[in-house]
C-alpha cells in the first residue's frame, strides 16, 4: 500500500469536512435507537423545542467529528491516532442519528455547522500539535461537556418525545465511555478554569445552534 501524500492527506480530510457537514453521506454502523419506539404526536411548541435541542446535539457531533480528525492529524503516537479514527467512527452513528431525528421533526441542521467544524478542527490539530497528553485531556474535558448537556436534554425534552430520548440516552452512555477512554489512554485532567472557559464557550455554540 503506498504512502498517502500530504495533497492525498488533504483530500481525504476535505471529504471527510464535506461529508460531516452534509450528514445525508454519512452512513450508521449501528440502527437508531429511536427505531425501537413510534413517533409522538407532539404539539407544535413541543415539536420546535425537540428539533432545537436536537440541532444542538447534531451540531455537537459535528464539533467532535472535526476535533477528532484535527487531533487524528497532528497525533504523535500511532496508538493515540488510531484512537482518534476509532471515536470519530462511533460518532457518525450520532450525526447520523441526530440527523434522522431532526427530519422526522421537520427542521433542519445548524446553518453555523460549516463555522463549528473549521473552529473545532483547528482547535484538535492544535490540541495534537501540543502532545499527545493534552490532544487526550481536550477529549476528556469535552466529552465531560458534551454529557452535561445531554442530561440536561434528556429533563428538557418532551417526556412523550421517546424516539428523541433514546437517542440521547445512548449517547450519552457512549460519550460517557469516550472521555474515560481518553483519560485512561494518558490524557491530561484539565484544571476547573480551563474546564469553566470551556463550559462557556460551548454555551454560545448550543444556545446559536438551538435558533439557527
């Protein structure tokens, strides 16, 4: 197998941008959890907070696909990169899923989803770029993120919204596993004032994401 060129590189990580941005590419190893359940009648307030909150999830997802494959990138250790490639493929599952939900709700993905990517992208290949440790501590701390709001989607979402609950539940369970892969692999447990400037910088994202 030959070498890949860093044009080939470049490619490869374009794709992977254009494909995560339009989820309608991408396809799930895994069925949808909401498969299991039948579709809600949801008032229209009901039906409009669900697809809020689900375009934030999505949204959330295109951040970590970027993250990984910036951090995937710049991975000094084959092992760490190898596990970077490996969390970015159970997240298409999420973006998938997210995507599918918010179909059936009858809106739409963030219109800031080509911004979250390219942001989240520099941030990961600047967190590898620093060493492996911290590339590993940035995944931790953000999945530690990603599963506070996503308990507090699972209170806020419609109680008869069961397809949109089990989505989030699950990934909920799966992020959880995430940050304490990345933790366990050597990564660096952040200080609360890093972990605090990180709490508001995803508040901006999630409280744009859930309107546009």
């Amino acid at each position: 197998m030959r070498q890949l060129t860093l044009i080939d590189k470049f490619i490869v990580r374009a794709d992977r941008a254009l494909r995560t941005i339009a989820a309608s590419e991408q396809h799930a190893q895994r069925s949808s959890p909401a498969a299991a359940f039948d579709e809600a009648g949801l008032s229209a307030d009901e039906k409009r907070h669900a697809a809020g909150l689900m375009r934030v999830n999505h949204a959330g997802e295109v951040c970590a696909q970027a993250l990984y494959q910036g951090q995937a990138l710049t991975a000094k250790l084959p092992d760490v990169r190898a596990e970077m490639e490996h969390a970015a493929a159970e997240e298409v599952d999420h973006l998938v899923w997210c995507q599918q939900r918010l179909d059936a709700l009858d809106s739409h993905t963030s219109y800031l989803n080509p911004l979250w990517y390219g942001l989240s992208f520099a941030i990961g290949a600047g967190a590898g770029l620093v060493s492996d440790k911290v590339s590993l501590g940035f995944v931790a701390a953000t999945e530690d993120q990603v599963c506070k709001h996503l308990q507090k989607h699972l209170a806020d979402l419609p109680e008869q919204d069961e397809k949109s609950r089990a989505v989030v539940a699950q990934m909920l369970r799966d992020e959880a596993r995430h940050a304490d892969m990345a933790l366990s692999a050597g990564g660096y447990d952040f200080p609360a004032p890093v972990k605090g400037l990180m709490t508001l910088v995803s508040k901006a994202m999630t409280s744009t994401s859930y309107r546009i």
